[in-house]
C-alpha cells in the first residue's frame, strides 16, 4: 500500500538519550519534512528535505537533526533528549509543487514521544 | 511572512447542523490553501485545496470552502453535521516561491457533534 510509515508509534526517553525516529513513504516523493504537533500551537516544521542529499531547517530544528540519503527515507534524530522534546511527531511527503502544484502533503501516522 | 490564523480552538454544533470553522491567512504572494482533518491518534488527511483555480472548492466528506481574497478567509463549510465529522480540522497556508514547499498551520479547531 502507498503511503508514509513511521516507526516507532510510541517511545519513552529519559533526559539526555538519543533516538531516531524512523520515516519511509513507497510514492517517489522528492519533498518529505518532519513536523512537530503540541496543544494549541498546531504543525510546526522542523526540518524539510527536497531530495536525496538535500535537507534544510524549518520554523523549529534545535535539537534535532536530519539527513536524506535515498528518496524513500527521511529519518529524525533527537540528539540529547529534553522534556521540551514531549511531543507527537510527524512526517509527511509529497511531489513537487512545481511539477504539481499546491503542496498536498501525505501524513504518516504519527509518533507519541515523551521524555522524562 | 506567512501565517494562519483559525478563530475558535472549540466549535460545538449539533448533529444536521451547519458546520462553519473558520480560518484568514497572511500572505504576501497569492497562496495555496489547505484543510486537514485529524481523528483521533490519527495523522492528518488532505479534505480540500484551493489552488488558484476556482474559488469554490469541495473536498471530500461533503466539505467545501471558498476563498476570498477580499477578507483574506478561507472558512470551511459543511451543510449538515454528521457525528463522524468530530475531529481536528487544520487549516494551513504556502506561497507559490520557493517557500511553497513549506506549509504553516494555524493552531486547530477541534469540531463538537451533540446528537
């Protein structure tokens, strides 16, 4: 089945640890980013990739890095855990606005991070 | 820059009521505009886009919102409310520039159906 998967679907850390927060999408997307989701404050972005090789900071990337190397994976990683980190975590993919037009983004199901 | 603003974090309407939630945006460059549903411990779903082509568009689910660039709004409608519509819609803005590839989110409107 196409879609966005994303692994794990819920994760506990204590302060300091480091995880990787899988993404993988089977649709040849180009573009894929990684959004962060809290009570009343709605999607925000914290990282964005364009294409195998290509990745770029969104509205809030600190602590948190990214790397793009094959088109279908787009993993997440929390370098040191923090409190501030307790979030759900999502991916999304999509093609090309350019070639499509409108950037209608594809959701993955999400992942429940809490850390103590 | 761009931003979203969606006015009510809570609507409550009965069931076959109108469902009206609504959302303006900010933007310097005429803008996509998106409607994302969210149920519950779900991810999000595309309901609707307004693309520069008609400013009437209908989604999926009976859904339907126009834009409006006078009031710089982009409300969403439905004519009936059914209990399956409970959830957390989205609304979300992104240029035509090479920001397009990025999209801002308002902050939610979580939907209420009573019976």
């Amino acid at each position: 089945n196409a879609g966005v998967t994303q692994t794990p679907k819920f994760q506990v850390l204590k302060t300091g640890q480091s995880m990787t927060l899988q993404c993988a999408q089977n649709m040849n997307h180009e573009y894929m980013s990684w959004y962060r989701q809290d009570p009343g404050m709605g999607l925000r972005l914290i990282h964005y990739s364009v294409g195998a090789g290509i990745t770029d900071q969104g509205e809030v990337p600190n602590g948190y890095n990214v790397s793009r190397s094959t088109t279908e994976d787009f993993p997440l990683r929390l370098l040191s855990a923090a409190p501030s980190q307790t979030s759900v975590y999502f991916c999304a993919s999509s093609y090309s606005p350019r070639t499509s037009g409108g950037n209608t983004q594809y959701f993955g199901p999400g992942t429940r991070l809490t850390v103590l | 820059a761009q931003s979203v603003t969606q006015l009510g974090s809570h609507v409550s309407v009965s069931e076959g009521a109108l469902v009206l939630l609504r959302c303006n945006y900010s933007s310097s460059v005429p803008p996509y505009l998106f409607w994302y549903v969210q149920y519950p411990n779900q991810g999000l779903q595309l309901l609707l886009k307004y693309t520069s082509a008609a400013t009437l568009v209908k989604g999926i689910n009976g859904f339907e919102a126009e834009f409006k660039k006078s009031e710089t709004s982009f409300h969403l409608t439905k004519p009936s409310a059914h209990m399956s519509d409970a959830a957390e819609y989205f609304c979300a803005v992104s240029g035509l520039m090479d920001s397009s590839y990025k999209l801002i989110f308002g902050s939610g409107t979580r939907l209420l159906v009573r019976p």
